[in-house]
C-alpha cells in the first residue's frame, strides 16, 4: 500500500508538471450555421494533412418505437451500405483506395457518420458522404445482412455474463425509458422492422436542422461552409418531431435480480439512477465518483476490494450522464462464494464515504489527474472531433476546454460530501448478480 502511495503521487506529480490544463487564448473552434440550419464547428489543425469529420445527427435509440427497437441503429448503420449511385463495395473501394475511412453508427442520444481522409482527398470524401446522406438505399438485401449482424451481436452479448448482467441491469432500471434497451434493440424487433420504416425514420429525423458536422484538421471554417454549401445544398430542412419519454421508475427500496449461469465468477452490477450531462453537479460528481471507485488503482473500492481483501481483480463505479438522467453502477466480478463478502464491503465503503467525507488528499489527488489528463482527450484529431461533437451535443459551449479545469477545480471537499449524500443511495438500489446462485448463496441484506 504505500508503495502504491509514492508511485501514485509520482503520476500525479508528473501528470500536473507535463500535461498542466493549458490555458487558451481563445475558444478552440469556431462555428456557424448553414443556410439550411445545418450546425458546422471547425477546429484548424495544421500539423497533420488529415481531415477527421464527425457528423452527429440527433437521432439516437431514445426515438425508436417501443415495437421496433433498434431501429436507429439500424438505419444509422445502413447509411454506408449503399446509395442510388453506389453499391456498398463501390463505397468502401473509393474510401480505401485513398487511405480514408468511413464508419456510421447510432448510440443511445445520437447517431454519428465519421469520415477520416487525407486534405487531397477531401473532395473525394465529401463527394461521398453528401451521396450517403441524401441517397442511401436501404437495400433489401442489405437490411437482411445489417439485421442478421445486430442478431448475432445480441447473441453475443447474452453469451457473455458481464453483458447479461448489464443489460438486465439497464432493463429493471429504467423500465419503459428508452435506456432500459440496447441499441440493438432484441431479435424480434429487428424482424419487425420493415423497409418502410427505416425509410419513414431517415427522413424524419436525418434533417439538416437536425445535424452537427465538426471538422478537425487543415481546414478553415469559412473553407469548412463553402465545400458543405456546395455538397449538401439540396438536404432540405423539415421540422423535427420527438416522441415524449416515459420516466423511469423510482426505485422503492433494495431490487435484487439472481441470473443462474454456470460459471465461476459472479458477474455483479449495483446501482441505482443517476444525473444527466447538463446537471450543475456534474463536476463536483466526477470528483466524488474518481475518489470512490472511478480512478482506477487510486479509488477507495480498489483499495479496499481488490487490494486489501483480494476479493476481485477489478471494479469500477461509473455515472453514465447522458441527455436524460443514465444511472450510478458499480461493477465487479468475483468468486461466487466471495459474493455476499464482496457486497458488504461495497455498501461499507458507500456508507463510510457519507459519514465521514474525503480527505484534503484525496481532493487534491483526484482535482489533479482529472485536470491533468483532460489535454490527453485533445491530442489527436480524431479525439478533438469526437470532444466537440460532445461539447455541441450537450450545449458546453466551445471554451469548455478552457472552462473545465476551472469547474474541477473549484470543487470542495464540502460540495463532494453534499453530492454524494445527494446521489448515492445504499438503501434504495438495484442489484444483479449472474453466477451459479446454489454457490453464492445470495443474501438479502449485508
């Protein structure tokens, strides 16, 4: 343990001399917004002749229907597989052949099309991505071959008992919320889902109004909205409609759900909801949650759980912030016989936090890496494009680089305590445990 100590102050120490919050003259990118509503940010980085392209389109998981979920992900996958001009082989053949690369998916909040190709080529890519964007075909076939491959990946995720675990997890959390799915959605949606209906979602959702680009490279933001202005002229607005979400349920007091595998290692996620991304306490949680089990070897549930009592080789606790409040989880696996062992100690760890605080240390310690380490998520443009499409989406303003060691470091040690008696919650959770349930011998209460 205290040699743990001098090595982590060492990092620490070495984190806040190298990668010190840089201070910047001014705002990192510029933006504008296009004739048709279309939001476009660049960021000129002239070191590499590469282009990273992001576009973000507000037409995540949260908009499929209850019947046809995985909808979103299935259009937003589509999009490279075909247009009236070009087959998905032609695509892909274009894209290579000039070293790029083109990928498109949807997540929980949003769907995203990333292009990466060299200044040269820009064209080239543009051409391209203005094709998939006003032309995707949605082929039959190739529905029946995106559909068969979101199948065998919800087969997977049920072979896996981490993955089982969390999904069960997000499925009694959240209930009829959205976020209780994969975006995936289940096998017998995905066989609902008919042409029509990724067609009819494409055009009510993929709107210029509704649409972020962000631009990172050797590019200028008024080079940036001429080459869009030429390729996208003809994507016409519309407005966009958005069902309204069911609340997920509030938990009444301790849920446990027992899933019996065959297996060794229990599989265990605990939690409860959680925060949304825009909530003012965000900063102040990230510092709590960094103290608690979000740092890694430094965190008060690896000290104790993995490295003290050797009751596990890893865990973790997590805010997933999203749009709409996600949940608090902590994560970890162990011997089925430690699990009863394993949680006890969790919610002691959870209850000591809310009696008694954090330490002067423990602050300064977790103030620094997150500060430290933020330049770490700009150092390349692939992560810079992914970092502004975020800070568009949830409306952080394009001087949250410089803002954001200012909003940790201003928190108190005071304002972590008063959060974590605001947001943790070890008598009101959800547990779920996956394992061989006649060797853990679960309780209910520890």
């Amino acid at each position: 343990m205290i040699l743990k100590v001098v090595i982590m102050t060492a990092m620490l120490a070495f984190c806040s001399e190298i990668f010190a919050p840089k201070v910047w003259a001014g705002p990192v990118a510029h933006k504008t917004t296009l004739p048709n509503g279309l939001t476009l940010i660049v960021a000129e980085r002239n070191q590499l002749p590469t282009i990273h392209l992001q576009v973000l389109i507000r037409a995540g998981a949260t908009l499929d229907p209850s019947h046809l979920l995985g909808l979103a992900k299935l259009t937003a996958e589509l999009l490279p597989q075909g247009t009236a001009q070009q087959d998905a082989t032609q695509i892909s053949r274009q894209i290579e052949s000039v070293g790029g690369s083109l990928s498109s998916s949807a997540e929980l909040d949003y769907a995203v099309l990333s292009l990466s190709i060299l200044k040269k080529d820009l064209e080239l890519g543009l051409s391209i991505l203005a094709d998939i964007l006003l032309n995707p075909l949605f082929a039959p076939l190739e529905i029946e071959r995106k559909v068969s491959e979101l199948k065998a990946r919800l087969k997977h995720m049920d072979d896996e008992p981490r993955q089982v675990a969390q999904l069960i997890f997000a499925k009694k959390l959240f209930g009829a919320h959205p976020y209780a799915h994969p975006t995936e959605g289940s096998s017998s949606t995905l066989s609902s889902i008919a042409r029509e209906d990724i067609v009819r979602f494409f055009q009510s959702y993929y709107r210029p109004n509704n649409v972020s680009i962000v631009i990172v490279g050797q590019i200028t933001l008024e080079e940036g909205a001429r080459w869009l202005k030429r390729y996208l002229k003809d994507w016409k607005p519309a407005p966009i409609h958005r069902p309204a979400l069911v609340q997920p349920p509030i938990l009444p007091g301790p849920i446990i759900e027992k899933i019996d595998r065959p297996i060794t290692q229990a599989s265990i996620v605990w939690g409860h909801l959680g925060v949304a991304r825009s909530n003012p306490d965000f900063y102040a949680l990230q510092v709590m949650n960094y103290i608690l089990g979000g740092g890694g070897f430094v965190s008060r549930l690896v000290d104790t759980i993995r490295d003290n009592m050797g009751l596990t080789y890893g865990i973790s606790s997590h805010f997933e912030a999203r749009e709409y409040p996600g949940s608090f989880k902590i994560a970890l696996e162990t011997k089925n016989q430690n699990t009863n062992q394993a949680l006890s100690a969790v919610l002691k760890e959870i209850k000591q936090f809310l009696e008694k605080g954090i330490s002067p240390t423990e602050l300064a310690e977790a103030k620094a890496y997150l500060t430290g380490s933020f330049p770490l998520r700009m150092d390349t443009n692939a992560k810079m494009v992914r970092l502004l499409s975020a800070i568009e989406f949830y409306g952080l303003g394009l001087d949250f680089p410089e803002k954001y060691p200012q909003f940790i470091n201003q928190v108190t040690a005071e304002e972590v305590l008063r959060v974590a008696r605001t947001y943790l919650r070890p008598e009101k959770f959800l547990l779920v445990v996956v394992g061989n349930q006649k060797e853990i011998q679960l309780k209910n209460s520890w």
